[in-house]
C-alpha cells in the first residue's frame, strides 16, 4: 500500500493587528521585530514591531501572530540548524 504525502495549503490574513498563517510545519524563530516559519516547501519571514506568536497547532498547521506587520516576505527552503551549530556560533 501506498503511503500518500499529505500538503497543507498555505494562506494568510492581516485583521488589525492579527496575522493568521496557514500551512506552517515549524515556527525557526521569533522575537518581537521577526518571526521566520517554515511552509511545506520554503519559508516565511514576518517582520514588523511587537509581534507576538500567540497561538500555534502544528497538526493543523495554523499560526497566529499579534503585532504591527511591515512585511511578508517568502524565503528559499528553511535549514534546521543543528543544536551544536548554534551553541558553536
């Protein structure tokens, strides 16, 4: 039997001061000027002031930050750094 590969869609929408981000598998980052998340097949960099990951479920893929976003931007494919890596930095 094949094992089917299952993609999340992405999407997001800016209302007020709330951004909601679908197809998230991982958030890399964040602090309050940045939050960089890895989609299925590239990453997502947030940028802006006060943002705040305030809600995050990776099995359903959903991400909701709060904060005044400047910029969406899309990025190559997201590396996980290993521990050592960034301990060695």
């Amino acid at each position: 039997m094949e094992e089917k590969t299952v993609t999340r869609p992405h999407a997001f929408n800016y209302d007020g001061r709330r951004l909601n981000i679908t197809g998230v598998t991982e958030v890399a980052h964040f602090e309050d000027k940045e939050v960089a998340v890895s989609l299925k097949e590239r990453g997502l960099v947030v940028r802006g002031r006060d943002l705040s990951v305030n809600e995050l479920n990776v099995n359903t893929g959903v991400l909701t930050i709060d904060g005044e976003v400047h910029s969406i931007a899309y990025t190559g494919a997201m590396e996980k750094t290993s521990l050592l890596k960034k301990l060695f930095k």
